[in-house]
C-alpha cells in the first residue's frame, strides 16, 4: 500500500499557515490528488470553516495536537489509516495551532502502526517576515513566546519566509540572518508572498523520512512543558449588528498581549457575514457569502488574556 505523504504546517499565530494550506489543497486538487486536512485550533471553535469548501476536514479543537490533545491526533491518524485502506489518500496536510511545537506533532507518527502508513515529507517552518524580529525582541513579547519561535524554527524541514511584501530588501536580509543561525544549512529557506509556493519546490526540498529531520533524534518523545501555558483563546458570541468603523478602532486599541483575534461579524446594513482577521497588528475584513449561516462570534487569542478582559466588547462595538 502507497504511504501517506505528510506535510506539517508550523508556524506563529497568524504567520499564514491557513493561507498557505488553501494554496497547498488548491494545487493538489489539481493534480487530482486525493488530500486529507487536519486543522488545530487551540479554543472550541474554527472560525475559518467556510475557506474549505469540498474539503475533508478534520477539526481537532480545544487544545494542541502538540501535548494536550496528541491522543485525539492519534486516534484520528487511525480512523484515516481505515480510510485510506478503502480509498487511497494520497496526502495529508496538518495545521498544527500558531503555538504547537513541530517536533511533538512529528513524534506521534513514530508509533508502529502509523509508521506503516504515514511518512513525513517535510515539516513546513512559517516566518511572518513582517514581525518575526520584532516578536523575538525583549520589548514585545515574553521569553515563552521568544522560547516558542526559535523552536518553531529550529525543529522545520524547511523554512516560508512569508509576507514578504512587506518587508525591505533591508529587513529581509536582517530576518534571513537571524533565520540562518536558528537552522542548519541542510534546511532550505523559501519566500512566499500570501503562501505562493508551488508544490514541485517543496517536493523537491523534502527531507524525507522522519528519522532524518533535523534534531528529531535529540528529542526523543520529550516534552516541553508549559511552552505555550500561558497562550489562552477566549471566545465570545455576539449577536448584534456592528459598526465596521468602530470595530476597527476597537480592535486597533486592543491590549499588547492579544497577538491574534478572527471571527465572523455583521456589518451594520449588510445582509452577509464578514470574515474578520486581526494578525500581525493589521485588521484584514474579507465579505462572505451570503448563504454563510452561522453565527457572529470572535476569537481572541493572546498571553493570559482572559473573558474579562473582553467582557465590554459588545456595548463598545454595537450600534
Ligand atoms: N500582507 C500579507 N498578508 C498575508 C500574507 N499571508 C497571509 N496574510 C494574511 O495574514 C492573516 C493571517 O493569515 P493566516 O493564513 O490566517 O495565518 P495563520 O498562521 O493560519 O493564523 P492562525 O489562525 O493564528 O494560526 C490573514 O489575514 C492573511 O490574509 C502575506 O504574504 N502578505
């Protein structure tokens, strides 16, 4: 039986792991391939369901496949196993959360029955050039965070430099330094602007078999504890009406410790949902369709936020 070819996608919140995803399906799909996706979401909900039209999606909420849920990811690399013995999956992309540690998605795969079936193709480092730098700076962000970052990058296969529209010649070469002495030059480093890699480039570059991607070896099924303890996802329902010009200021004034916020919100005289992205400090609104039924809600994401600290969310944003 042909293994299963897997891609893991690593990367920070918001460093454009869904973008990159949709890009990967889109170009399988053309190459007629059947695609499996597991999507991670650290709270209850995945509020991006709508960008996987005529895709199978696995949702593995509440918790990283990383540590706290790497049960439910086994488990559920076993009901595919069944799948795939009925139809052939030709590849499995998985979206670990913006905080999950590569390594510990990859370990999972070493268990004897899905070694069988599986084979790492490449874990996939995501680096949002436009804050890289400035998230792995004492000044913004906590030493678990800084902690985080490095390890995400140091334990890829290879490396998307992403966004790089917006970034200078300048601060490019700057992130491409700092990315360098974090990795080992057996890694390729790539650039993609909105996750514009083509397929045949990351084949190319694959390491392969899992024994070989870098510092697997050293890293034997050990945990690293509280890397992500303090990164809470706190979700709020809301039924109202919003004004989109407030809600932009309100989501421009947010606390420094919310680094990533996306939710589903009716603009007031609209009759659709919109798709509302808050990542890299940038507020993004994307129009739904209108047949998009479900309800409002937003998800905050940050470090020891808390549902109070958004509690007057509502009376600051209705109209
Ligand atoms: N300017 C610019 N924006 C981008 C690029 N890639 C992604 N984005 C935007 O960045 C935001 C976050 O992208 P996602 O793909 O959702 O990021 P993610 O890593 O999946 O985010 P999490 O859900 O936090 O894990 C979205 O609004 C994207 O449209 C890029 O290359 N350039």
């Amino acid at each position: 039986m042909k293994k299963i070819a897997v891609y893991v996608l690593n990367g920070f919140l918001g460093s454009g792991k869904t973008t990159v995803l949709l890009k990967m399906i889109e170009q399988y799909k053309q190459e007629n391939k059947k695609v499996a996706v597991i999507l991670n979401e650290l709270g209850t909900v995945n509020v991006e369901t709508h960008l996987f039209k005529d895709q199978q999606l696995i949702e593995l909420l509440n918790g990283c496949i990383c540590c706290t849920i790497q049960d439910d990811l086994h488990e559920t690399l076993k009901a595919l196993v069944v799948q795939h013995e009925k139809e052939t999956i030709d590849v499995l992309l998985i979206e670990g959360t913006g905080v999950a540690h590569p390594l510990e998605i990859a370990e999972v795969f070493a268990f004897e029955d899905l070694e069988a079936v599986f084979e790492i193709e490449s874990i996939i480092g995501i680096v949002d050039a436009s804050h890289f730098l400035d998230y792995l700076s004492i000044f913004s962000s906590s030493k678990e965070i800084r902690t985080l970052l490095r390890e995400q990058v140091r334990h890829s296969s290879i490396i998307l430099l992403n966004k790089i529209d917006c970034v200078d010649d300048k601060q490019f070469l700057k992130i491409r330094k700092k990315v360098d002495s974090l990795i080992n030059d057996r890694v390729p480093v790539m650039t993609a602007t909105y996750g514009d890699i083509h397929l045949e480039e990351i084949r190319k570059k694959r390491f392969g078999r899992i024994e070989s991607l870098p510092s697997t070896s050293s890293h034997p099924h050990h945990h690293l504890g509280s890397h992500h303890g303090t990164i809470k996802m706190v979700k709020i329902e809301y039924g109202q009406m919003v004004d989109k010009r407030i809600l932009t200021t309100w989501l421009n004034n947010l606390p420094k410790e919310v680094i990533r916020a996306k939710g589903l919100i009716q603009f007031t005289g609209d009759s659709h949902l919109t798709h509302v992205q808050f990542a890299d400090k940038l507020v993004r609104y994307t129009a739904m369709d209108i047949n998009d039924e479900r309800k409002p809600m937003f998800v905050f994401i940050g470090k020891d936020i808390s549902k109070e600290m958004f509690q007057d969310f509502p009376h600051r944003i209705g109209v």
